[in-house]
C-alpha cells in the first residue's frame, strides 16, 4: 500500500505543465457552471485544447474525440447565450420525455460508433471503457447547452467510470480533477434545482 502510494505522488511531481494548466482551467471551468455563470465556457474552451493534448499521449482517443465534442459545444453554448437574448433568460428546466429519447439515442449511437472505431481503428487497450464514458458524457453535454437540470447527472455517469480509467493510465491529476468534478457536480444538481424552483416561484 505505501509503494503505490508513494507511485502516485511520483507520478503527480512527474505531471507536466500542460497537464497542471489543463486541470486548473477545469476546476474554475466547472465551479462557474455550478453557480450558472456563461463565462465557463471560456476556460472550458482552455482546458480542452490543453487537455487534449495530455489525452493523446495516454491513448485515450475516445477522449479525445469527447474533447473535441466539448470544444464545439463549448463554443456554440458560449456564443448561444452571449448573442441571444431569449436564450439568455432561458430558465433552468426538467429533460422532458422526448428530451430523454434524444439523449438515450445520444449514448447508444455515441457508444456504438466510439466502441467499434476504437477497436478496430485505433491501438486502444479500453475501448469499451472509454466509449462508455465518453458517450455519457456528450448527452450530459448536450443537456447542459440545453440548460437542464439532468445533465449533472450524466455528467457524473461518466465521472464515476472515469477516474479508474484515468487511474489507469497514470493520469492521475486527471483522475483527482474528475473525482473533484464528481463532487461539484452534485452541488451543481441542488443548485440548479434551486434556481428552478425560484424562478418557478417567481411571480409573473
């Protein structure tokens, strides 16, 4: 137990600098999210390239391609609620029924895809493994740009299966980001909650 424990703490003094500015403009991306604040797309968009990067040595090119998702949708959110007014006001809602269906064509089309390119187009050691985060993770995206309230929750579906992978691929500054976004993200999903019910409260 201390020889894996004094493994990792190597491997975190070995991290580099790339990996550190990746991790930090994520932690600020993800704590601007939770309190509803449109200026985390900015350091989400940093923390992408940077990130992405740090993926491809690791060989974690579902990852990548989420990455890549993230960018575009980063992007789009960032550009959406600063140029349209109505979209800026758009309150916090529930995932309706259909909302549900598109997102549960989002992760089995995402997985199928990500799954069968990994392992028959790529040196990928995980492919299921990194399929099924990544795919989980592009509906809770999709969600999120769509200001539901449900996307915490696919965002931490994927969470939960990623720090063991990121775990097991050394990268762990990766994994202790992701364990802390799995903590925040729960914060995030009552915060929201509450934002909703006051604007529901709110008096027309």
């Amino acid at each position: 137990m201390e020889y894996y424990i004094s493994q990792i703490f190597i491997a975190l003094e070995q991290t580099s600098w790339i990996e550190r500015l990746s991790v930090l403009f994520g932690i600020i991306q993800v704590l601007l999210s939770k309190n509803n604040k449109v200026s985390n797309y900015l350091f989400g968009i940093l923390g992408i390239v940077t990130g992405m990067y740090v993926l491809f040595g690791a060989r974690l090119y579902a990852e990548i391609a989420l990455n890549m998702y993230y960018l575009i949708m980063s992007i789009y959110g960032w550009w959406y609620w600063k140029t349209n007014k109505s979209a800026a006001e758009q309150p916090i809602t529930r995932a309706t029924g259909k909302e549900w269906w598109f997102v549960l064509l989002i992760c089995v089309t995402a997985f199928v895809l990500l799954y069968l390119t990994l392992a028959h187009f790529t040196n990928s050691d995980v492919p299921i493994w990194d399929a099924w985060v990544s795919a989980t993770a592009w509906a809770g995206m999709w969600l999120l740009a769509k200001r539901k309230v449900e996307n915490w929750i696919l965002l931490n579906i994927s969470n939960l299966f990623a720090v063991p992978l990121l775990i097991h691929k050394d990268l762990y500054l990766f994994a202790a980001l992701t364990s802390f976004l799995f903590i925040v993200a729960i914060f995030g999903y009552f915060k929201w909650t509450k934002i909703m019910r006051t604007y529901t409260l709110k008096p027309s």
